[in-house]
C-alpha cells in the first residue's frame, strides 16, 4: 500500500471536550505519523475558504459558524493507504451511525459536531495541507 499524506482537523467540539489526546492515541495506535500540526483558531474567513466546496449547501453557514468558534488541532498525517483508512477510523459522520471503536463514536456529539476531518482524496488532500501549511516544506 502507498503511504500518503492527508489532512486532519480535531474540531472545536472535540478540543472543548478534551479529546486531543484521545484521538491522538487512536491515531498513533492505527500507525499515523504527524508530520506537522498546529493548535489554532480559525477566522470565519478562513472557514469559509476551506470549505467552499459547500458554499450553496444549507448546512455551510453553521458549518463555518461551528469550525470558527474555537481552537481546532490541524494536522498533516502520514501513514500506509493513509486517506481510506483515516476515514475508516474516523466512522461516519453521524456518530449514531458510526462503527464501535471509531473516533466519531467515541467523541463526536451529532452529525453537525462530528470531532475529526479527513481529506476524502488524494487531489483534497494536497489541497487542504496547502490550505493550512502553505510554504511549509513538509
């Protein structure tokens, strides 16, 4: 399997309800590498940049509301199939519809405050880091 890079965020639920370090084991146990991170709160701009791929969806003014309303944990992963399987172990993004054992099981509190982000493909993924880590050589 190829290693790749993908982007994670621990949302500002999960921050607030002291989940860093939870999920943090759970990503180290599954053999994610952090390759660069930053404790950090978003603008409501930025939000909006980041997920402009949403921008005519209903839920994206609660959506960027939400991810700017506190730290967040923003995070370049490494690991072998790295996207596919950071999003197996994040669960679905209803935790009432997540696998036992997946990070939004464990953390998440609804679909809307789920605790984690995975880039869902390679061209995302690229996107996303630079989005965060612009001119960062990683």
């Amino acid at each position: 399997m190829p290693i790749e890079r993908t982007l994670s965020i621990i949302k500002p639920d999960a921050v607030a309800a002291g989940h860093i370090g939870d999920i943090l084991k759970i990503l180290e146990a599954n053999r994610f590498k952090m390759i660069a991170a930053r404790l950090r709160r978003l603008t409501r701009k930025e939000a909006e940049g980041f997920y402009a791929v949403h921008r005519h969806r209903p839920f994206f003014a609660s959506l960027t509301e939400f991810m700017s309303s506190g730290p967040a944990l923003v995070m370049v992963l490494e690991g072998e199939n790295g996207i596919t399987r950071l999003r197996e172990i994040m669960g679905a993004t209803d935790p009432a519809k997540a696998a036992p054992g997946t990070i939004r099981k464990l953390c998440a509190e609804s679909i809307e405050r789920n605790a984690i982000h995975g880039s869902d493909a390679p061209d995302t993924a690229a996107f996303e880091i630079s989005y965060f880590f612009p001119g960062i050589d990683l």
